[in-house]
C-alpha cells in the first residue's frame, strides 16, 4: 500500500510537471533547460511587445484605422522571425506558440487606443524600434548557432530577423525602410551579431554575459546615433 502510494505521488508530480510545460511552452530557441533559456524567452516576449508597440506608432503617424495598427504591430513584431524560420527550414515560431501572436495583437490593440489620448512624439517610436532590434537580433542569432549554422549564416540571418518586420512595417506605412536609409541601423545590428558571434566562440565569458553585451552594445550604437544624429554615407549622383 505505502509503494502504491509513492507511485501515485511521483505520477502526480509528473502530471504536474507536464501541465506546467502546457501553460509555459518552451521557447523555440531552444529547450526549457535552464534559467538561460527562460531568461532568453522572456527577452523575446518583451521584444514581440516594443516592437508591436513601434507599429502601432507607425500606424498612428499614418492615421490607420485599428486593424491597421493591429497588422503593423503583428509584421513588425512576428516578420523578421517568420522570414528567418523560413529560411531555415524550421516550424514557424508564432505557428507553433501562438501566443506570440496574441501578445502581438493585444500590445497592438492596447497601444491604438493609447495613442489616441497621448501625443507620441516619432523619437519614441525610433527608441522602441532600436529595443526591439537590439533584442530579436541577439535571440536571432542564438537560435540559428544553436541549430548548428556557420557563424555567416548566424550574422545574416540575426540581422534579417531583428530588421525585417521592421522593412515590412515601413513599406506598409509608405516609408523608406531604416534599413535602406542613411540612418546607423543595420550597422547597429550587425555589430552585435558579430560580437555575440565571436565572444561566443572565445568562450571565455559565461554565455548570460556574452547575451547581454550583445544586446547592450546594438542598443548603444542604435541609440548613440539617434541620440547625435550620426548617420551612414548616403549615394550620390553628381557633384552636387
């Protein structure tokens, strides 16, 4: 009677252990296996909300209707990691996980109505647009090293997932996308890529460190160039 018990204990904590991974997926850069893994889930989270956020600021610029916002804020925050899983042959994350694409589409319904009573000057939406590069090309990156990729493959495919909801929300909303503009933005990106990259490879830092100096310093270039107005050489026909 007492080993019918302990058995019935043990599956109890099993049962409860699954219902857990039910409510909390893994995230889809990889598994539930650790603090860093669930550290890396919640970035992406946050990252889905600012970047769904710095859609509805486009669309509230361009004076779109609420699903209108609400498309900007789901390409802007679901596009640059839709393209990337593409590419790469793997399930989609939002298709596997919808709450992704819930959390898209609340931020984007909240927000509308937020703007509505605020006035939001475009400085913020390029703040919010520079957090959201900072984070999905960093977890970009992690997720295609982790699936065996070159260290090339894992810098293009970070920066096209940190920059490429953000060409479609441009392009939806009649703008010349950041990435193709004079502005320090895809430079931003491929810096912390390429620092993620080789400090991971040195693996002289703990990984959480080397994340984090990633994510810091594509925030910082990002920033630092909104904040003096830096910017690229622009093409030019002529003397002019």
């Amino acid at each position: 009677m007492r080993r019918l018990t302990l058995l019935s204990s043990r599956s109890l904590l099993n049962s409860l252990c699954v219902d857990r991974s039910a409510i909390l997926p893994c995230p889809p850069i990889s598994g539930c296996n650790d603090d860093m893994d669930e550290l890396l889930h919640w970035f992406e989270l946050i990252g889905i909300a600012v970047f769904a956020f710095s859609g509805v600021l486009a669309a509230g610029h361009k004076q779109m209707d609420l699903f209108g916002a609400v498309v900007l804020a789901c390409v802007t925050s679901i596009g640059g990691g839709t393209a990337r899983d593409i590419i790469l042959n793997v399930p989609v994350f939002w298709l596997e996980h919808t709450y992704y694409l819930w959390i898209a589409s609340i931020t984007g319904v909240v927000s509308f109505y937020l703007i509505r009573y605020l006035k939001v000057p475009m400085r913020l939406l390029m703040v919010a647009d520079a957090i959201g590069l900072a984070v999905f090309v960093v977890l970009g990156t992690q997720k295609v090293l982790e699936l065996g990729y070159s260290a090339t493959i894992a810098i293009v495919l970070g920066v096209m997932t940190g920059t490429f909801g953000g060409v479609i929300r441009d392009v939806l909303s009649g703008d010349i996308p950041l990435l193709l503009r004079r502005e320090i933005y895809a430079t931003a990106a491929l810096t912390g890529t390429a620092i993620l990259v080789a400090l991971d490879n040195v693996g002289w830092l703990p990984h959480e460190l080397v994340v984090a100096i990633a994510v810091f310093v594509t925030l910082a270039i990002r920033l630092a160039a909104l904040r003096w107005n830096i910017s690229a050489p622009v093409a030019r026909f002529g003397k002019h």
